[in-house]
C-alpha cells in the first residue's frame, strides 16, 4: 500500500493527499469544496472533540447550540466583522422549490423570497451576541462561559481536504465579561488550554503568540494563536482566542449593570478550533508508509493480528493469547482489536493497519507462543520486538506513553532545527527559499511593510510570541528601529 502514497521529497502536496484519502480519513465528495469525512476519520475527531470538551468544561464553560441561519443584517452591526467575512458568505434568498412546468426538473420557486436574506454561517458572534442581549442585565448574568460545536461555511475559492474547506466542523467559544481584564484572562487561558491540548495530546508543539493588526480576526482588538511547523517547513495555525473588547456589545447593544449600579457595555471573547487540526496531525507526523497517530487521540491504540493456523489446538491458544490480551489492555483503558478476519492475510492487514496509523501491531503466531512471546511493532519507528507473554499489557501500555513522547520530542527537534535567526533582507530570502521553517526577524511594526513583505515573499508574519524579548535592531525589509524580533513563515 506505502508504494501507492507519492513520498514527501517527490510531492509533498500529493502525498498529503494521498495519506488522506488512502488512510481512509477523508474523501472528495458531490459538493465542490465540501468533504465527507470517513469512519477513522471522524473517529480521531470525536476523541479531539472528547478531550477538548473535558478541558473546556475542567474551566467553567457549557456547551449550547446557537442557529445555523444569521439575518443579513446581522453582519452589518460590526464593520470589521462585515468587511472580514463578506466574500466568505454563502446567502440563502429562497425558502421553496418546484417543478419546472416546463419539464425542466426542480427550479426555484420565484414566489418564495425571502424578505431577508439569511447568511449560512461563516461564525456566530453576530447571532450569539443578539442572543445575549436577552440574557444580559446585571452582573450577576455575568460571566457567560458557553461552547458551540458547529459546521460552518466560509465559500472557499481553492480548498484542500481538513486544511480548507468550505464546509468545516469546529467548535467556536463566546463568553461575555464583566470586564476588560476578566476578558484578557479568560482569552489566554483559552490560548493555553489548545496549547496544552495541541502538545500533550497531539504530540505537536506550538508557539505561543498574538497576531499583528493585519492577521487579526476581524472585530477583534486582539488575536491570540498556536502555531505549529509542518515537516515541509510551513507553519499552520492551529488555534485562535479573540479578545473582542466590547466591539459585539455595542453593536447589538448590551449592557449590564455593574455593582455601583451604573451602564456599561459587556467585554467578550472568542475562540476555536476546527477539523483543520486533523490536516496538522498528518503533516506533523506522518511519513511515507502512510498516517502517524499519537496514542493519546488514536481511534485505535493496539491491533492484534493472529498468524492463522491450521492446527487447531494451536488456533485455539492464539485465540485464548489474544482475547486475554484484548481484556487486560481494556481494562487498562487501551483501546484495541483482535482481528480474526480470516478472510485477508496478515501482510495485508499489517500494511492496511501501518496506512491507518495504529500505534502499536501485536502478532501472534503459533512458532511465537511456543517460545512464550508474541511480536510487537510501533508504527513510529517501525521497529519489531519479541516480547515475553508475562507482563505484555505493562509492556504495550508503557510502549504506548513512550510513542507519544518520541513523537512530541521529534516534531520539538524538527521545530528547533527549523526555526532560523536573520538580520538581512538577503539572508531573509535565502533561508526562506532553502530551508523554509520559522524566521525570527525584526519587523519595523507597520501593516505597510507586513503587506510588503508577504507580497515579496508570501511569507507571514506567523505571530509576535507572548513573553518575546525586546531586542533592538533593524528591520530586514526598511532598515528602521525595532524593539523586537516577530516570527516569519510561508504558511498554509
């Protein structure tokens, strides 16, 4: 199966792709733009949605479900918010088909217009924030810690399976405050809580950082980001907190009465992550046998894979071997299958579990079990093991934490190696065109010259890292003073 995935030196866009599709996470479907995301798919975002929906419920904050349809003029109320997302929009006019009565198939029913237009969602602050207009009167409504998880649509022109698509899944947070501080706070906690998630589950580092003006989202006053580097040298965005100020509450007007009784606005934050971290799961791990998956958000940790046999006696103690073996990892709370599936060979199901990243591949074999062990294979390494039958579960389960952590301290490694310190415009260039990577370069802190560069280059200013030294220097493009260094990328 790996030779039918095109290596990362030849094509690395291809072979993303190929890992996708052929590891049967995801696939193209009838909808331009749009994916269907498969069973093993899905699966690994359902335990990314399961561990961040324990985190964000460990902080405070409930889940609600807000209206797929937003009023046009919702979008209107905050001019940064309009101008941001206005030619991401996918509008509904109709409410009605019928048939064609000249045998045309279903048309839209000219009668059947909406008095106003309905935006599909491309985010929810507008409908939320007219929502907590209602909920909202003193500060004893306050704070409002809730989680939406979603679909949204942002109509994408060129779009790419999990990094870009037109429809996405994701969950978006919307908590009002009190005040501008409890707001911060509650942004950067947030920030903290994807970075921890990012690295302790997804076994990729990330950095810490908030956006330039020009890179915020729109209606924010401050947007606070992980970023992640993929092995072809790209950053991703992997997470955004929005610290929104009292931007929505003005523009749908709600206020609340503060403990001296006096009117003020309420201060609010967003903030997200998406099915996109499954495309930064693939590109941050994966190789050319097909998906790595960290043990800790893998669908599936252990596959037991029994060398059939046609002696009886010897089936019948793999079989006792392997379903002993499946209930102590479970108890252990290892997820795991014994494929018995007589129907396919074991070189089969050894590459189609290697394509699908299974952590950890248990075979058995009569020969084996004669000699009182069973092989173990860790998909990271690919290294083969013998591995005594007494005290196997202790062994896979310690195996299992020791993927997880090899994983995190090689992406750490490839970041580390990756990430490069310039003072030259020339050696700007010259390090993004042959190494690629993170660049830490003085920027003279004016949209102009971020515009300049990023149409120069197509890099971008990734991130101004949180607790970034001041260091005065020059910028690489202008040469005028700067207090400080930013970090640079190509990014997807």
């Amino acid at each position: 199966m790996s030779k039918e995935i095109t290596s990362r030196a030849t094509d690395y866009s291809q072979w993303y792709n190929d890992i996708v599709l052929k590891s049967g996470l995801a696939d193209y479907s009838a909808v331009k733009g749009c994916m269907v995301i498969k069973p093993h798919g899905f699966a690994l975002w359902e335990n990314m949605r399961d561990v961040l929906d324990r985190m964000f419920k460990d902080t405070g904050h409930q889940n609600a479900y807000f209206p797929l349809f937003i009023p046009k003029s919702f979008l209107s109320r905050e001019a940064a918010h309009v101008e941001g997302f206005a030619k991401e929009c996918a509008v509904v006019t109709h409410y009605r088909l019928k048939n064609d009565p000249n045998g045309g198939g279903v048309v839209v029913d000219p009668e059947a217009k909406l008095e106003e237009e309905l935006i599909v969602r491309p985010t929810s602050e507008t409908i939320i924030w007219n929502t907590y207009k209602d909920w909202i009167q003193s500060y004893r409504d306050l704070p409002i810690l809730v989680n939406q998880w979603a679909n949204v649509v942002r109509w994408e022109m060129r779009t790419r399976l999990f990094l870009r698509t037109t429809e996405f899944l994701w969950q978006e947070g919307h908590t009002a405050h009190a005040t501008r501080d409890e707001a911060i706070e509650e942004t950067r906690q947030m920030l903290e809580v994807y970075a921890r998630f990012a690295e302790e589950y997804m076994a990729v580092p990330v950095i810490r950082g908030v956006k330039t003006a020009n890179e915020r989202f729109a209606g924010a006053e401050d947007t606070y980001c992980i970023e992640a580097l993929m092995q072809d040298g790209k950053a991703l965005q992997a997470g955004t907190s929005h610290f929104l100020g009292q931007n929505f509450a003005k523009a749908f007007d709600v206020q609340f009465r503060d403990k001296q009784n006096n009117l003020d606005y309420v201060w609010a934050t967003s903030w997200g992550v998406s099915t996109r971290l499954i495309g930064a799961l693939v590109m941050a791990h994966s190789d050319d046998q097909g998906l790595v998956l960290p043990p800790r958000i893998a669908p599936l940790q252990v596959v037991i894979v029994p060398i059939m046999s046609k002696d009886p006696a010897a089936q019948a103690r793999i079989n006792e071997v392997a379903d002993k073996l499946t209930a102590e990892l479970r108890a252990k709370g290892v997820t795991v299958k014994y494929d018995n599936d007589d129907t396919t060979r074991p070189g089969w199901k050894f590459a189609e579990y290697e394509m699908k990243g299974i952590p950890v591949r248990v075979a058995l074999g009569a020969r084996d079990l004669e000699n009182n062990v069973a092989e173990v294979a860790r998909r990271d390494t690919g290294v083969k093991s013998s591995v005594q039958l007494d005290g196997l579960g202790d062994h896979i389960v310690t195996l299992l934490d020791d993927i997880q952590s090899e994983l995190y301290r090689r992406a750490l490694e490839f970041r580390t190696t990756n990430t490069h310190r310039v003072d030259t415009w020339d050696e700007f260039v010259k390090v993004l065109d042959e190494k690629a990577g993170f660049i830490a370069a003085h920027w003279d802190g004016t949209g102009e010259t971020e515009e300049k560069i990023k149409e120069l280059t197509k890099a971008t200013i990734r991130c101004i890292p949180l607790n970034n030294p001041a260091e005065e220097g020059s910028c690489i493009l202008t040469g005028k003073p700067s207090s400080q260094r930013v970090l640079f990328a190509r990014a997807y």
